[in-house]
C-alpha cells in the first residue's frame, strides 16, 4: 500500500485537490453572516405568512446578496436554462455503454436486458463524485423507470416479453463509472476498472441488529444474511471514510402475487406492499418477488445501502441499524464528540423524521464497519412552541420485541412513541457552517384530511401548517448546545413555498417567495462548501391555476441567514431536477436530470424524435470560477 491508500477519502482529498481559498460564487458578507444568530426566535403560533419579515430580514445583510448570479425566470422550454456566465454539458445519460463491449443507445427498441445490464441505469437521482488514485469516481442511483418510455416500442407501453421486463429490472440499482474532463469536456470512460453496475440482482450483506432475523430468512436464503440487490435508490448520502449510502425508497412497488386474492400481513400493508405492483412485472421473471411465494423478501429491502466505489469487487451491505422505510436520503454528521449522526426522512404522506447515533465514534484510518451497525435510533416530535425532540427508538419505549424488530417494523414503532406525521420528509441537510440541519417536506395532500398507512391523525400544525399541503415547505432546526447527539432541539421554517400571485392566505407562502422565485415540491436540498442551500423540485409542472407562474421543475439557491432564494435552473420538460454532487475542484457542479418527457412532451437531451433520456449534466462557469 502506497502512503495514500492510507489516508481516509478527506484526507486524500484535500492531499491531491487542495481547498480554494477563496470562492468567487461567495463573495460577500461572511463577516456579517458569522456575527448573525440564524434562529431569533421560533414561528409564533398564527403568524406563519409573516415568516419571511420576521426572520430574514436582517439589516445588516438584506441590502446584498450572496447570489453570484442573476436569476433565472420561469419557464417551459425544453431544455437546461442557467444564469448567463454559466454552461452546461451532458456527461452520461440512461442507456449510454459503460464498456465497449456494449452498444449505443437504440431509440427504436430503447435496449435489451443484455446492453441494458452494461449501460448506465435509468432515471438518476442521488449522487456523488468521489476522488480516488486521481480519478473521478461517479456514483449515481438509477431509481427507477418510466414504463411507458422503457417500453415505448410496444403499442400500449407496456412490457410483452420476459426481455422487457428483464431490461426493465437491469436499468434500476446504481451506476458506478470514472469520469474524465478532457479540454472542459466531462465524459464517462468506458471500460475503466471502477466502472460497475449495481443491480436489483447483485448479493449483499445484511448488517446490524435485523441481519439473521427470523422475518429476514427465505427459502434461498434461510441465513437471514444475504438479500439480493437493491432497488428504487432515491437520494444518497456519503460517509467520512468515503462510501457511498444508497437509499431504498418505494421497494414496495415491486412486489406482486400470481395468487390476486393473497392477503398480505399488516406489517406489509403499513409499507404499502400488496398482491398487485406497480406495472413492473417482476414476479413474472423472479418468484423472489411474488409475495405470497416469498413473503419475507419484502422485509429485506427498504434498507439504506452502503457501497464502497473504490473496490468494484466489494459487497455492498445493507444496513438495517439505520432503519426500515421508505428512505429518501441519509445525511451524514460527524458529531463534535466523534459520533456519528445520520438524519433521514421517510417520504410518504403522513411519515416520519429519523435520527442515528452511532455507539462508536470515528476516527480516520480507524475500523468504521461498525459505525453504522451499532447505535441508536431516534424518530422526531415536533412541539408548536417551536421546541422539539429525538425520542428514541427501545423496546420499552415501542412494545416491539427487540432492536431486531425495531429496524424490520421501524415505522410501527415510530408510531408507538407518538412521532409527528410529516408532510413527506425529503432530503435532509446539515449546514456545514453551523450546527443547523434542514429537511424538505415536499407537499401533502392528505394534511389534516386522512391518517398516514398506520392510523396516525396527520392535523395540520408545527412545521406541517397547510390542509392539503400543494406547495411544500423546508423545515430546520438547531440541536440544542449544537450538539447533534442533544435530545432536544429548536425548529422553524426556512420557507413555505406558495404562489403570491394567486394567493394572499397561506397559499402565498413565507414573504421570502415572490413572483419572481415561486415554486412548489422541494425534493432534493443540498449544502454547498459555502453554507448556501441548493433546492431542487420534483413538483407541479402544469403551469396553470395554482402552479401558474412556476413552470418546469427547477434549482434554486436560499440563503439561510437572510432567506433570499433565487432560481439558478429550469430543468426541461416534464423532468424533476435531483441529484447534486461537484468535482473535487469545485469548479463543476453535477446535476440529475430524471424523467424527462415522463407524461410524452419531451425529447430532451437529444432533440427531434429522440426518446427523451434521465442523464447527469455538469455545470460550469464560463470563467471558470468555482461553483459552490
Ligand atoms: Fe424518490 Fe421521495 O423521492
Ligand atoms: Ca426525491
Ligand atoms: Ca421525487
């Protein structure tokens, strides 16, 4: 081993890509930001719409900006719209070869399970670039495919072989690939050794207190140790020691039964699996999915996933100290003290906030496996005074049988303790500069309308304030001391997202949106190195009645010390915008483009009559200014 295979993925990193010093994309007010405290006080109860003029207007900072660009205006055309200054270029898209044995792109017949199975996956959400031995390693989950595109050369979009839906089931999982800038150009370097597709096939461990479980063992595998594959990957999270968490978010739809009258246990209905999926055909090709033949293999997924990009040879594990759920992101804290916290949100109406500490605490070059095997897990109560807490996850606190069935039926048991139904929990953040943490709430229709899958009332209140949420809000809070590991910490909302030109209740939004930022469905928020918050929607793209003035699904950037949000990027039509990762210079910014055209009005990137194709795209300065 040379002395770098040594130095954890931080250390390499800042060895052979040195920090900038300074960043022209945040050029103003640190002084003043510093000196700032971000929370003054929390939401009085009533007063949600005057948020924005209570909270963020700060003299000191309200007369400049952060923002090195101009905003980008709302629109529908089909393509990326960025600020003037900037560029983009498109480095991988779904179905391009990851090695020479395979074959371009068929617009006619999309592919076959076998160029499929050597090509980069479908619709990409969660990403990250790491460095590695000099190289750039991407991964990217490929959450999963629009039937009706995949299956575009049938007549009614749907699958008619077991080939289709064997290419079907090969475009979901994760993509592992180099990539290279060559003269500005970014591009995927086919056949290089790290290249490697993660599939809904390929053996993992299972880890932590539910690994050997009796309701984690199947015929194939009475081990109750190793599942296979992975699935429905929405966004990601990355650890210190630099692996990569892929995050199993709708694993339910996937699931079906020959036998239509087959009952499925409660515990599988409060996760929404059912005799009937979701047009995928799965069970059709592998009885591993039909739920009536095998219903333990539900409990094996829903998991996040650890991947090891440096080793394409390594098995993944799933680990289940982190939780049962349909899990959005995981973001990855290294505490003061050294423990490791993970924040994670369960998307589905009515669901929950979760936290992670680890029992062990992280020290570069040190043992990490046990970091997320062994700790505690905690679900979010939200107070309305604008306090709340972490209750922990026991068997005492929960009536569940042991840690085991905590991390197999976690949601049961978040119910048991009384957690606070949320209005879809997406990504969670954690601002680099200060011990504050975000997490998207992208909408929810059911507010105050119907309970969630267990029963739970969903009164609107707290951070969820709207009946029939449209619009979504991002909430954050403080861990009181800035201790991650506090029990306790202190909330509000950083924006309510509305439409002040149509509404003037709380439809309109906090007073940081305006006719000219508006927009619905936070989805995926992310930190860049200078504390700014990316904000990327996967919402209402109708342009019209409530959603008039919003256009595509976009990028924004907020502030969080003033509240200042302006949009950067308008993705093309019909697309959600997700995923964000950047180079280790931090002179390119990746963004996923997913489901283009999901509705047919789409022939983005290509043009003309070209199937319209997810894909990663870099971002660049025209000066060649960092970007975050
Ligand atoms: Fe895959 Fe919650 O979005
Ligand atoms: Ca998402
Ligand atoms: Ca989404």
């Amino acid at each position: 081993m040379s002395k770098t295979d040594e130095l954890s993925f931080d250390e390499y990193d800042e060895l052979v890509n040195p920090k900038p010093e300074e960043n022209d994309f945040d050029r103003v007010l640190e002084t003043a930001i510093s000196r700032r405290e971000l929370f003054k006080g929390v939401i009085a109860l009533g007063s949600i719409a005057t948020l924005g003029s209570q909270f963020f207007s700060d003299p000191a900072v309200a007369s400049q900006t952060r923002f090195a660009f101009d905003k980008v205006d709302a629109n529908t055309l089909d393509d990326i719209t960025l600020p003037q200054g900037y560029s983009s270029q498109i480095v991988a898209r779904w179905g391009d070869p990851l090695w020479s044995e395979g074959s371009s792109f068929d617009h006619d017949t999309r592919g076959t399970s076998d160029t499929q199975s050597v090509a980069f996956g479908d619709n990409i959400d969660g990403m990250e670039v790491y460095a590695h031995q000099g190289k750039n390693l991407l991964v990217v989950n490929n959450e999963y495919t629009n039937r009706k595109i995949i299956w575009g050369n049938r007549p009614d979009g749907r699958f008619e072989t077991d080939d289709d839906v064997m290419k079907g089931k090969a475009a979901h999982g994760v993509t592992v690939v180099e990539i290279a800038q060559q003269n500005g150009e970014w591009s995927m370097v086919q056949d290089s050794p790290f290249n490697r597709r993660i599939t809904p096939d390929t053996e993992m461990q299972i880890t932590g207190p539910a690994a050997g479980h009796d309701l984690l063992k199947t015929a194939d595998d009475p081990t109750g140790t190793k599942a296979l594959g992975t699935w429905n990957n929405c966004g990601n999270g990355s650890t210190p020691w630099g692996t990569y968490l892929a995050c199993e978010e709708n694993f339910n739809g996937y699931f079906s039964a020959e036998d239509e009258d087959h009952i499925v246990s409660d515990e599988l209905k409060r996760y929404g699996v059912s005799s009937k999926d979701w047009g995928y055909g799965w069970a059709k090709v592998d009885n591993r999915f039909d739920v009536a033949k095998n219903p333990n293999e539900p409990n094996r997924a829903g998991y996040i996933v650890e991947i090891d990009p440096r080793d394409p040879a390594s098995t993944p594990k799933k680990r289940t100290a982190l939780g049962r759920f349909k899990h959005e992101n995981a973001e990855v804290v290294i505490n003061n003290d050294g423990k490791i916290v993970v924040y994670m949100g369960d998307d589905e109406r009515g669901e929950f906030l979760y936290r992670y500490v680890s029992n062990g605490v992280y020290a570069p070059g040190a043992a990490t496996d046990e970091l997320l095997e062994d700790g505690k897990l905690y679900v979010a109560k939200f107070h309305d005074t604008g306090a709340g807490e972490w209750l922990e996850l026991t068997p005492e606190s929960t009536g569940l049988a042991d840690n085991a069935e905590i991390c197999i039926h976690t949601r049961i048991a978040a119910s048991a303790v009384g957690a606070t139904t949320m209005d879809r929990p997406e990504w969670v953040t954690a601002n680099p500069r200060a011990p504050e943490v975000y997490c998207a709430l992208t909408n929810n229709k059911n507010r105050g309308i119907k309970p969630n899958a267990g029963g739970d009332l969903t009164p609107a209140g707290g951070p969820n304030p709207r009946e029939g949420n449209k619009y979504g809000q991002i909430v954050r809070w403080r861990p009181d001391n800035g201790d991650h590991t506090s029990n306790g910490f202190a909330w509000d909302l950083f924006v309510l997202a509305g439409n002040p030109a149509i509404h003037d209740d709380l439809n309109a939004g906090s007073d940081n949106i305006t006719a000219d930022n508006m927009f619905n469905s936070p989805d995926g928020i992310k930190f860049d190195s200078n504390g700014l918050l990316y904000i990327q929607t996967d919402g209402n793209y109708s342009n019209e009645e409530d959603f008039d003035g919003h256009g595509n699904n976009q990028m924004l950037v907020g502030n969080p010390a003033t509240g200042e949000i302006r949009r950067f990027l308008v993705g093309p039509n019909e697309c959600e915008v997700t995923g964000l990762t950047w180079s280790a210079d931090r002179r390119t910014m990746f963004v996923g483009i997913q489901h283009p055209g999901e509705r047919g009005n789409s022939h983005w990137p290509e043009g003309g009559n070209a199937v319209p194709r997810s894909a990663v795209v870099a971002i660049t300065r025209d000066d060649g200014g960092i970007v975050g």
